[in-house]
C-alpha cells in the first residue's frame, strides 16, 4: 500500500465496501403480531413486556428488573426508588448523555461531577471520594461505550459512607468487570433499548433491582406507574409520594424480546472487532487506544481512540480530516464538552427563571473541574463498531489509522532532525 495520504492524492486504506445489515426482521414481526392478538396493549394485562423481562433476568441472572419507557426514565426511576430528593447531591461523570443527569435534577438533587479515568474514560474513584460531602446521596456511574467502570473500589467507597450506587449501562450490554456482568453490581442497574443502543426497541429501558429484595423490587415498579402498587391482587391507588408514569408497552416489549435472542451474538461481534482494533493500533505513534482494563469486557458501543497530539505531531482535527480521507469515517471527540459546561449548568437554570435546585448550596462549574474529562474530548476520537462489520472492515479501519498516524510521526520526526543539524 501507498504510503501517500488520501488527502494528499493517494489511495484510500478503505477498499471494500462497510458491512451493513438489518435490524429487525421476521422475528420481530411475529411477536408484534402477537401482541396486537391480545387485544392489549398495556403491559399489566398483556404477556409481552413480562415475558421480555423474564428473559432479560435469565440472561443477566437478576431476580427482579422493571420495564420503563426509555433509558433516561430508568436512571430517574432508580434514583426516586432509592431516595434521592431535594438537595442531595448525586456524583457522576461529566461525559455522558443528558439522560445521565434529567432524573437527579427532576427529583430536585444536585448533579456533581467527579472526574475520569485518561484512558478508560470512566469515573476515577479517588475523584469519587473527593467529591462527596454531607448531602451526597448516589453515585451514577456511567459505562462508557461498553466499558466498565472500576466497580470494586466504587462499590468500597459507597458501603463507606453509606451511598446508593446506580450502575448507567445505556451503552453496555454483556459488558463485564472482573466476570461480573455490569449492571448487577450497583444496588440498580439502568438500561436503554432506545435506537442507538445494541439492541432497539425504539425507546425503553430497564432497571434491575439487584438488593433482590421485593419490598425494593415493589418501590421501583411503582414509581415507574405513578406510585400505583399493582401487586396482591387489586391496584391501590392511595398517593404516597409523586412518581412519574414510565411505563413500557406491550410493543415495545414485544420487539424487545425478539431483539434479545441476537444480544449475545451482537455484543460478542462487536466485542471482538474492537479487541482486534485495539490490537492492531497499540504500537502506533501518537495514537492512545481505548483501554479495556485486564480480566474486564468490553461490548463497544463505539470505539474512541486519543491523539497525543505532540508525540504524532498533528491536532487531533487534522488526524480526523486524514482518516476521513481514507475512507474511514470518524467523529472529533463525543460530545462537544463536558456537560457542566452546557448553558443549563453554567446558567445554574434547570427550571426557568430560577436557579433552584443549584442555590440550595450554591454550587457553580467552572472549567477545569475536571481536567482528565476536558483532555479526553479535547483529544478523542470516535470510531463506529458495528456487529455487520466483518474482520477486513477493522483491518482497514486499522490500516488508515496506521497510514495517518505514520505518516504524520515521520514527517515530524525529519523536520526535528533538520532542525537539530
């Protein structure tokens, strides 16, 4: 192969065509199908959505779990289950989805962020204990991209001081820390199966009650159904507390549970095409693979790599344009900036015209709060993984990467050398 960029005129690393696929199928025909036979939709007098949960505690070896309408209700409903109101703080990670963060602010709780690990990209538990104080209630942590967090020492730092700790898998499905699968080693574990998850039914989502008490499993289903208590015979209807309604369909149930006969196959694919990208990239110049730390998995939602840009002697953005080039599609980074730093937190306004919940303790978000975090998206680059590529596509995702990153380190190695003769 050319050693000649793309950019500059050479060939392109990517030759073949990406493998595609689809989604949804028969299997998912049939059980909508069956669904609409039922004459219902509402998932207590229907089978689809129990059954999707039945099927979901088998596979990840739960005794109880409780569908919601989407991930972002799921984190809202565990934190309402364990507790969390007015004025605690919850800490989580400043590089997440918004839907990380709507349910600490709907219950009127304090979003704090504690800063990230550099090469795993997931919460540094020295910056955990850190942040906790007197009003701290949970800890969110997220699994970014399919990659676990180091649960044992957050897990330590909760039983320490007495925290509820909400395991966000929105991204990480069978992925698994030290054997154990993510997602059950929190006190809740909340899952997405929106449209841009590994598996889709839409929107929805899932809770594990992982106490395995039903007292626990009780309080996380009602306040996913408006505090309805639902169990024993005739619903109760007695207001004790407000709770939203989140309930799953029976549609959405019954996609979900033909979309979980491919979750293993799904995740081991993508599994192993980006251990084999890792691989192939781990001795390039200037290029920082996503660490997956030993005896972990990781089930990659996506791949995101660094440039250190010093050592490759390119910005990042210019890497980025390179490999687009080269017929690898890429995206700087994964979301613009850290969350803190969106208007909602910098303005303190949650809720218009006032900065309630913020000036309960007067908390504000300056940059630099977490510098790990801020490097991380200044430096990133994202990869898509998907379970229809197949081994040439990651070799020649390799290959581009090998070929800019290259190409770039020499370039800037010789003009050193001219320099110093």
């Amino acid at each position: 192969m050319s050693d000649k960029l793309a950019i500059h005129g050479g060939p392109k690393s990517k030759t073949a065509p990406f493998g595609t696929g689809r989604r949804f199928g028969e299997e998912e025909l049939e059980e909508l199908a069956e669904a609409l036979e039922q004459n219902t939709l509402f998932y207590h007098f229907g089978t689809k959505v129990k059954t999707f949960l039945d099927r979901f505690n088998d596979l990840y070896g739960v005794q109880y779990s409780v569908a919601t309408s989407s991930g972002t209700a799921a984190i809202h409903v565990a934190l309402g289950a364990a507790g969390v109101s007015v004025g605690d703080e919850v800490i989580t990670s400043p590089i997440t989805d918004q839907g990380t963060l709507i349910g600490i602010l709907y219950q009127n709780a304090i979003p704090v962020f504690a800063d990230l690990d550099p090469h795993t990209y997931n919460l540094d538990p020295a910056s955990i204990e850190s942040r906790i104080t007197p009003r701290t209630k949970a800890i969110v942590a997220v699994h970014l991209a399919g990659n676990p967090c180091d649960m044992d020492p957050i897990m330590v730092i909760a039983r320490k001081h007495g925290l509820t700790v909400i395991e966000d898998c929105a991204q990480s499905y069978l992925t698994r820390y030290k054997g154990r699968l993510v997602g059950t080693i929190g006190h809740y574990g909340c899952f997405s199966t929106n449209d841009f998850k590994h598996i889709s039914t839409g929107d929805g989502g899932i809770v594990t009650v992982n106490s395995g008490s039903e007292s626990d499993y009780y309080a996380v289903h009602a306040f996913a159904d408006k505090n309805y208590r639902r169990f024993g015979g005739e619903v109760v209807r007695e207001l004790h507390g407000l709770a939203p309604n989140y309930r799953m369909t029976e549609l959405q149930g019954a996609v979900g549970i033909a979309q979980l006969r491919k979750l293993p196959d799904i995740c081991a694919a993508r599994r192993k095409h980006g251990d084999r990208l890792t691989a192939a990239i781990s001795d390039l110049p200037g290029i920082k693979p996503h660490r997956v730390e030993a005896g972990n998995e990781c089930t990659y939602w996506f791949y995101m790599l660094r440039v250190d840009e010093r050592e490759l002697g390119a910005t990042r953005e210019v890497f980025s344009e390179a490999l687009a080039a080269e017929g690898i599609p890429n995206v700087p980074g994964y979301i613009p900036d850290v969350v803190y730093m969106q208007p909602l937190f910098q303005r303190r306004e949650a809720y218009a015209g006032t900065h309630f919940p913020f000036d309960i303790t007067g908390i504000t978000y300056e940059r630099g709060l977490c510098p790990n975090a801020e490097a991380i998206l200044r430096t990133a680059v994202r990869i898509a993984i998907s379970e229809f590529y197949s081994d040439l596509d990651v070799d020649e995702i390799a290959a581009g990467i090998g070929k800019v990153a290259r190409y770039f380190h020499s370039h800037t190695t010789q003009t050193i050398g001219d320099t110093e003769r």
